[in-house]
C-alpha cells in the first residue's frame, strides 16, 4: 500500500501547488516520503496508508518517536543538501481505503501536535 498511496499523495500535492523535489529519500538513519517546495518553505511529507479494516487511523501511527526521527531526518537532508538557512515544516498525508475508495487527509506541521 506503502507506493500506492505515495503516488496518491504526490498527485494530491501537485494539485495543492506543490513542487515535488524528490520522493523516497533515505539515510540509514530513516527515510523521506515526499520532499517538496511551497511557496518559500521546504516541506517533508509522511504518507500513512491504510486499509478500512485497520486497527487504528492513519494518523495515529506516527507517534511521538516517529515525529522525533522525522525532525532528525529533515534536519539531515537540509545538512546534505547545503540548505541549512532554509525554513521547513513536516507535514502528514493520511490516506484511508475501503471498498475500492480512498479518503485523503493532509495535515499540515505534525511535529506541532
């Protein structure tokens, strides 16, 4: 589900006026989803996919290690990419399947919460 709902959400993103820099970007210390660019602001998107019959949401998976990894692995990238002076946020796309139907939600600065 993991691609699937990836692609979803790039589509998503490029009709919300985003500019996909890069998808699936990885260290060995964590991966990258979506890299994109809105207006100034350099945005790391996590994609949550899940089917209807799941045991919780989307968006009660990414708990607070993740987001601290996520914030990590952000910081990493803007180092590797010689962006250090860069303003970022972390977003979150959730997407829900069920009966052939998918549900999208994107909250917007999920290390806020």
């Amino acid at each position: 589900m993991g691609s699937f709902g990836e692609k979803l959400a790039v589509a998503f993103l490029k009709k919300k006026v985003h500019k996909i820099i890069e998808t699936n970007w990885r260290t060995r210390f964590g991966e990258i989803d979506i890299v994109c660019k809105k207006g100034g602001k350099i945005i790391f998107v996590e994609v949550r996919t899940k089917s209807g019959d799941s045991f919780c949401s989307p968006e009660e998976s990414i708990g607070f290690f993740k987001k601290q990894k996520l914030a990590q692995t952000a910081e990493m990238y803007l180092q590797a990419k010689k962006m250090h002076h860069c303003d970022f946020g972390v977003d979150g796309i959730f997407i829900e399947t069920k009966n052939g139907a998918s549900e999208i939600r994107h909250l917007e600065d999920i290390l806020e919460s």
